[in-house]
C-alpha cells in the first residue's frame, strides 16, 4: 500500500509539473507548428497584435496576444497581453464572446489582484455581464451578477475613472431588475395569485426605492392587497400612492373603495 501509494505521488507530481509545458504544446497544436507568429517574441507579438487592434480587426489580433502572453505569462508584456485577449472578446461583442471575455477579465484577476489595472478590470466584467442582461420578462441571472460587479467596483474604487460610468450602468441594471419583479407580480395578479403578487411587489418597492414607476407598482400592490381581502393594506397602500404620487395617471385606476 505505501508503494502505491508512493507511485501515486510521483505521478501527480509528475502531472503538475509537465501542467504547463502540456499547456503551451496544446496551444501550439492549435495553430498548427508551422505557424508564423510561433517564431515571435514576445514583444513583436504584442506590437502586431497592436497594430490589428487599431484597425479594429479584432479575431485576428487575438493570436497575437495569446502568442505574447504564453511566451511570457509573467512579465509586462504577458500580462498587457491577458488583457488584450479579453479586450478583444468584449470589443467583438456577442453573448458568446462576452461569455469568454469575462473569464479572461476574472482569470487576469485572479492571476494579478495587486495590479494597476484593477478597478478597469473590474469595470469590465460588470460590463461583460450587463452586455448579456436580458428583457425585464427574461431570465435576470446576468443582470444580477452585473449589479454585483458594479457594487463591488463602486466599493473597492469609489474614486477611479470608472466610477460614474458604474453609476450610470447600476442605475440602468436595477431598473431592468425592478422592472422584471413588477412584470412577474403583475403576471400572478392577472392569473389569480394576489399572495404570489403581493410577495414580489413588496420586494420590488423594498430592494428598488429607485424605481422608476414605483406609482405603478404601488397601484398594483393595493389591487393584489384588495384581492386577497387585506382590507386594511390595500386602502394604506393606496394612500401612500396617492401622498407620494399626486399627479399619477393610476389614481384615476383605483376601484372606488380605495378611492
């Protein structure tokens, strides 16, 4: 058993040390052993992958940059290069390459955290996940993961140059957000389910004070409250619309009781 378990050893061992030359071979493969940008260095990787990138042609100077960084994963020019990978995803667009963009963006992050280019990094994988965020009646696993990222930029570097572009695009994410729980408490209000509406109307006004249609909500809250004989919420919910929203088309809509 200790033979065995000695063997077993070295060969993990053994694994983990052929991990990154099996990594680079792999690579080469892909592109085949008599590819040109194979002969590069490092730095005339990057400057031509440089030159594609500013005429916008954006999967050809991919290659270049992942060129760059597998010779030099560690240095200046590696780590420039990372990041050039995922710029170019994000700037190509697309679910798919916006999906690949921010794993580079999180990998370029997990590899250097101390980095200069931090809070840009962070930035960019809210953006990577807010570029996928769907309709108010889709799915909102992205937009929620979006509002995440620009929290913890907004925390972690409150003062960068990417500050008032996370608040703008936080804004634009909550109200998608907050718009996706109103068409949800409206769906089950419509289909008979006051409980289920009341739950997700109370949390829309609850974790979304900064919705934009917040008379419409409330509008609807009272009409779920009046449907599941909550008597007493339902005319409290429609006079707070009306203190708070005087001028609101949705007053005209109260049934008379909660006139």
């Amino acid at each position: 058993m200790r033979i065995a378990g000695r063997t077993a050893g070295r060969a993990r061992a053994a694994t983990a040390l052929l991990a990154p030359l099996l990594l680079v071979v792999a690579a080469c493969g892909s592109r085949g052993a008599n590819d040109p940008i194979l002969r590069l260095s490092a730095a005339e990787s990057l400057a031509e992958g440089k030159r594609l990138l500013e005429k916008e042609r954006y999967a050809a100077a991919r290659p270049y940059f992942s060129h760059a960084f597998e010779v030099e994963p560690n240095s200046a020019a590696g780590r420039e290069a990372l990041l050039l990978v995922a710029d170019t995803l994000f700037l190509e667009g697309g679910d798919a390459n916006l999906i690949q963009a921010e794993a580079k963006y999180r990998d370029f992050q997990n590899r250097f955290p101390t980095s200069d280019r931090a809070a840009y990094v962070q930035y960019k994988i809210a953006a990577s996940l807010a570029g996928r965020m769907e309709r108010p009646d889709r799915d909102q696993t992205s937009t929620e993961k979006a509002r995440a990222a620009l929290e913890d930029l907004l925390r972690l570097y409150p003062t960068s140059e990417y500050a008032e572009e996370a608040r703008a695009e936080l804004a634009r994410v909550r109200q998608n957000l907050g718009e996706h729980e109103y068409q949800v408490g409206r769906f089950y209000l419509r289909y008979g389910l006051p409980v289920a509406a009341i739950a997700r109307l109370e949390q829309l006004l609850e974790r979304f004070p900064d919705y934009e249609a917040r008379d419409k909500a409330m509008f609807n809250l009272a009409l779920a409250y009046r449907a599941a004989k909550r008597a007493d919420d339902a005319a409290a919910t429609a006079a707070k619309l009306r203190a708070e929203f005087p001028e609101s088309d949705y007053l005209e809509k109260l049934p008379e009781d909660l006139s």
